[in-house]
C-alpha cells in the first residue's frame, strides 16, 4: 500500500468511528460554519471548538460519552444564547443560528457511521440555508468548497479505501451533477418561495426618512453599496443623477419627516386611493414622458423604498405608487433584486393631492430670524418667487457660507436661525433645510427630497451608488409644477459634478468608517484597476446569474429553438434534394436516433439486471477479461479466477481481491436485505475500477 493511503477503515472497531473520521466531519464544520460567520455570532466558532475538545478528550478516555443531560443542556444554551444575542428565536438570522448550533452538538452523539451521515446531511442543508445571506461569488466558492468536502466525507463514509480515490469518486460525482445543475438552471422555470421567513430589520443604506441638519454628512463615512443601476439607452449627465427615495413634508422646526399615505389618508379625513396605487405604471404621469429606462440591482433592506431618477412612471413588475411622485415595492427586499423602471428625470408635474397649506406649514414660534429673513427678501423680490429663489440661491452661494463634510453641531432650539445667522457652514441637509423654511415661510410651498445623487460609473457602463452619494435637495411649487431647487449647486458645485470625495472642506471625514475600503486607493493604478475589476464581475454574477429570471430564460429558449431550426433547415438544404433521397435521409436520422434511444434502453436494462444479480455482473466482468487475453482455467471457480489475475493486475489488484470477497459474501453468507444491496453497490464499483484501471496495467496470463 502506499505510504500515502489512508487507513481504509472508516471505523476504529466494529462499532465506533474512528478519530480521522471524526477530524473529517469537524473540518467539514468548520468549513460550514465559516459561510455564515460574517452574519452570525462569533461565539458559534466558540461553540465548535467546545464540541471538538470534549469529543477529543472523550477519544482519549479523559471524558465519558455525552449522555442525554449534557446534550439537552447544550441544546438549552444555545437557544439562551440565541435569544439574548438577537431577543427572539422568530427571525431568520437566529433561526439559522439554531441549525448551526444543532449541527454542531450533533457531533457530540455522533458514534457510528449513520449518525455521520446525518451530520453531513445536515451539512448540505446548512450550506444552502448559508444563501440566505449572501449570493455573490465568494459564498458561491466557499459553498462549493464546503459541498466538495462534504461529498467526499459521504464517499469515505461508503466504503472508500483511500483519500485519493474518495477524491476522485467525489469529483466524478459531482461532474457528474454539474451538467443537469446547468441544464435545470437554464429551462427550468423559477418558483416563487412557498413560505416566507421573517427578516431582521437589515437596511442596505443608512439614508433615512427623517432627517435634521448633519444627517446625511454622516453617510459620506460609509463606502456601503445603496444600488446599482444600468441604463438603456440615454444615459443621464452627472447633473441630471438625482435618485429621489423620500420626500419630507413635516417638519417640527428640528426634522423634517415623511408621513405615509395611510397616515396622511387617517389625519386629513382622505381616501387612501387619493394618495397611492397599486400597480406596473403610475396613476399620476400628467404629461410626463419616461426619458431613461433603468435597470436597477438593489441591494437587501428592510424598508420597501425604490430609487427614481427624477418622477417614476412605469415598472416590469407591480409597486406602490405614491402621489408624491414616489415609488415603494409591495414588500422589502429579503435578497438582491432587479427592477427595471422608467421615469422622468424631473420633479412631479402634477398637483399634490393635499394641496399647497400642507406644504407651508411651519411651527408658529420656531426660527423668527428665519421667518425676518424671508419677509425681508419677498419684499425685495417685489412678491416675484422667481425672484425670491434666486436670491436665496445667491445668497447661499456667497461668504461666509461654506459646504463642509465636518459641520459644526447645532445646539439651539431655532436650528435654522442658528445655521444661517452664526455657524454658516454645512452639509446639504443644511442648506436644504434652510432653503424649504424660507420659501415656506414667504408662502411658496416646499418639501425636501432626501435620496442621492450622482453614482461612479465604470468601464462597462454600469454605475454604483453608495452611502457617501446620499443627497437632500428641495423641491418648490411653482408655475403649476414642482421644480428642483438644489442650493449644494451654489455652494458647492463640485459635489454636484465629481461626487462627495470632491468637497475638501472636512475631507478627513470622507470614508473614515472604511478604513480598508479599496476606494481609498484609487488614485494608485492598479488598485483600481483590481476593484474594478472585481466589481464588474460580481456586478455580472449577480445580474446574469443570480439575477436570471423568467424573461431572460424564455429568450433563450426561443433563441435555442431558432438555432436548432436554422441548423435543420441548413441540413436540408445540403441534401441532394427534398424528394426520394431526402426522404431516406430523414429516415436514416430517425432510424439513428431510434437506435441510439434503444442502445441506451438496453444499457440501462442491463444495468438494472447486473444490480440484483452478482452472479451475471462476474460473469461478464470475467468475459470482459477473457477478451483481453486473461481467461479462467479450467475447473477454475470466479473468485479464484479474480484472485490469481489480483496478483499481477497492479493497480487493479485491490479491487479485483475486493470483488472476489463481495461474491463469495453475496453468494454465501447470510446477509440481511440491506447489507446485501450495500454489498452489491460495492461490487458493482469495484467491478468498474477494475474496467478503468487494467487496460492500462495490463495483468499477466
């Protein structure tokens, strides 16, 4: 035997695992585990090494065996743990915990080769939950590494007596597996799930629908991906990028908030219907016209939110559309999505159905100064809005006002008055809040719009918006239409055209929550040229992949179909004609397929006969060897026969032995019905080892 081989019992006796095999299953654990640490607690890892340092201590006898107490007192743990780590066993994250942690102590009454194969069972099941979590490419590699050794553990656990050729059984296995995996993946239609798991409160971006002055600076320290998006057709310039998500309408003289329709519909005694509808396109387009269609990747979020390039219009599938000029998914995303929508480019065009008192309503005794303010430049704009708006728009755009990504903290009670009388530099949120309480307060109806603005474009023409991209700007009623009003542009024209890494002021807080975000390095070539790289490939993986949806599946096929039609077509035409002789040659096909169906009917017949009977599986394996010049003698029995060409077979000898000791047990011994098929899936694997092996070592006669 090689020096290499390992030990060929799965079992320490006739009973118990043994310790190599017990190794095996743990690393397989780990490896399981290892998909869903960056999701789940550490302290599972903790739990693993536990469960292995008992098992090992009660291989050495330092230990007893786990008995019922112990393994219910693990089980009572880690259901505790989970409960206080997450505050309840209902949501998804603490439901997979559970299955980990069972998965793990199930390795402490694992003893025999059938608790091994439950616990790789349970393996397989653990890697696919692990999906749940992630579906880009590093889970997809891990998970396959997981599923690799996995499959080799269950091919060890069968009878295998040497890594090498567990190895090479599992590899053929699962080449074996990949074909139909590929085929099911591209014909089969995708099912829709059959129940739903509740999901933890997970937000893919940190904007929210409430904002007060600084908020958004906050996100220029996160490099966190909001969503990607691809456009067909007219691509938007940087200034036309804004991505509405909110509009906030109420504000408490600190925040502004969005109020939903259904509280909107209860407060004001309106009809819910008046302010949202259900829906591929919106009610509400007045005489807009979709300028850009975009395909959109979302990311994971709790919050049912959808980005719009300026008003939405029409989607691929059903969504909430408000009045607002809005757009919501009927459900948050529990993974990552596509979702191909058309809009505008520009603010709403039609009224807003609760009218221009809503959008002018200010706290009676908040921001006097403000409220001077406003009064002062209406009576020089001579009562003009225009006017009035160019003023603030100058008046921002002027010293000592500056745009910085470190404001200074606002204390006071009266916020705006604060920002524009004393501190005078800030963040969007700034500007945006102060410039919607001026034009309220003259009488021009406001509201904030919180989203983003602008996107990194790459090379293959996708763009990526993170965190750092989120953006507030106003929008103001005017000539029968909302306008957008963005005083960012007037102070800091630069985050407007180059992004928020383009604002010096304060720069020092871009990306400090990333410390080792690869944007850091951008300006080093090829770092960038990696990251790119890498994301254009996993923008791929996830959009053609995992994105693969129903539309694109029936364009294959039909595009399949018209190829198969066109190959035919071309096969006909190179006949001699389409009369007699094309006739037989379309027989002959016919007669060929029918033939090659019936051969493969036959085998498969065959092969089911060879199954119940080793008697006739010897037999043929012995004619198999007489053809290639190795006959039995006379009065020889089979097993003898095998045994005596075992001894120069080289390395088809061991499985030749092997196949002589599985008829004699088959033909003899009194086996148990389950025993005897396990013995002849044996055979029939020994018999096709020694097919591959010996034409290539050939025996001696």
């Amino acid at each position: 035997m090689s020096r290499h081989a390992a030990p060929p019992a799965v079992l320490a006796d006739g009973r118990a695992l043994s310790a190599a095999m017990l190794r095996r299953l743990f690393v397989g654990q780990c490896l399981v585990l290892a998909l869903h640490l960056a999701f789940m607690p550490a302290w599972l890892a903790g739990l693993a090494a536990l469960v292995a340092g008992y098992r090992y201590l009660q291989l050495r006898r330092r230990l007893p065996r786990a008995g019922v107490v112990l393994r219910l007192a693990g089980v009572a743990a880690l259901t505790g743990g989970l409960w206080l780590h997450y505050g309840t066993l209902g949501r998804m994250e603490s439901m997979i915990g559970l299955l980990l942690g069972v998965y793990l102590l199930k390795l402490l009454e694992t003893h025999n080769r059938r608790d091994a194969r439950v616990v790789v069972l349970i393996g397989m099941v653990a890697t696919t939950v692990a999906f749940l979590h992630d579906q880009g490419i590093p889970m997809a590699a891990g998970a396959l590494l997981a599923v690799a050794w996995l499959m080799h553990s269950l091919v060890w656990l069968a009878g295998a007596t040497s890594a090498r050729q567990a190895w090479r059984e599992s590899a053929w296995l699962l080449g074996l597996a990949a074909p139909l995996m590929v085929l099911l993946f591209l014909v089969f239609p995708r099912i829709g799930p059959l129940w739903n798991l509740p999901q933890a409160e997970r937000a893919a971006t940190g904007l929210s629908d409430e904002i007060a002055p600084g908020d958004i600076a906050e996100l220029s320290r996160s490099d966190r991906r909001a969503f990607r998006v691809r456009f067909e057709g007219a691509e938007p310039a940087s200034d036309e990028r804004y991505w509405r998500v909110y509009t906030l309408s109420e504000f408490d003289g600190e925040r502004w908030r969005r109020v939903s329709p259904e509280r909107l519909a209860a407060g004001l005694g309106r009809e819910l219907r008046d302010l949202v509808a259900e829906g591929p396109r919106s009610p509400w387009p007045g005489d807009a016209e979709p300028r850009f269609t975009a395909e959109l990747l979302l990311e994971p979020d709790s919050r049912p939110w959808r980005p719009a390039l300026g008003t939405p219009l029409e989607s691929d599938e059903r969504l909430r559309w408000l009045a607002d000029g809005t757009v919501e998914g009927l459900v948050p995303l529990a993974s990552r999505s596509l979702l191909r929508l058309s809009s505008s480019g520009l603010a709403p065009s039609w009224p807003e159905p609760l009218g221009a008192r809503w959008h002018t309503r200010l706290p009676d005794d908040a921001n006097p100064r403000s409220r001077a303010l406003a009064e002062r430049l209406w009576r020089e704009a001579e009562g003009e809005p225009r006017a009035f708006l160019a003023a603030l728009m100058a008046r921002f755009g002027e010293a000592p006002f500056r745009y910085t990504l470190t404001p200074p903290r606002l204390t006071s009670r009266d916020r705006v008055d604060e920002f524009l009388f004393e501190s005078r530099a800030g963040y969007c949120t700034h500007y945006a809040s102060a410039m919607a309480v001026l034009a309220r307060a003259a009488g021009l109806p406001a509201r904030i719009v919180a989203g983003f603005l602008g996107g990194e474009r790459h090379p293959d023409g996708h763009f990526t918006v993170r965190d750092y991209d989120a953006h507030a700007w106003v929008e103001v009623w005017l000539d029968g239409g909302w306008q957008r009003l963005d005083p960012t542009a007037a102070i800091a024209p630069e985050r407007i055209e180059q992004g928020a890494g383009a604002i010096e002021d304060g720069g020092e807080a871009f990306l400090a929550d990333s410390g080792f975000s690869p944007l850091r390095m951008r300006e080093i070539g090829w770092v960038n040229r990696l990251r790119l790289g890498w994301e254009r490939m996993e923008y791929r993986w996830q959009r053609e992949v995992i994105g693969y949806r129903d539309q694109v599946r029936t364009a294959l096929m039909a595009r399949l179909v018209e190829r198969l039609h066109a190959f035919w077509e071309t096969l006909l035409g190179a006949l001699p004609g389409r009369g007699p002789l094309g006739w037989l040659a379309g027989l002959a096909i016919a007669a060929g397929l029918l033939a090659g169906l019936g051969g493969g009917l036959a085998l498969a017949w065959r092969a089911r006969r060879e199954g119940r009977d080793e008697a006739l599986r010897i037999r043929r394996l012995q004619a198999w060897l007489a053809r290639r010049g190795l006959p039995p003698r006379e009065g020889e029995s089979p097993a003898a026969h095998l045994r005596r060409l075992a001894e120069a077979a080289g390395p088809a000898g061991p499985a030749l032995r092997d196949c002589a000791h599985q008829l004699e047990r088959l033909r003899y011994a009194p086996l148990a019905a389950a025993e005897r098929r396990e013995r002849r899936r044996v055979l029939g694997r020994r018999v096709a080892e020694v097919r591959r092996r010996l034409p290539r070592h050939r025996a001696g006669g």
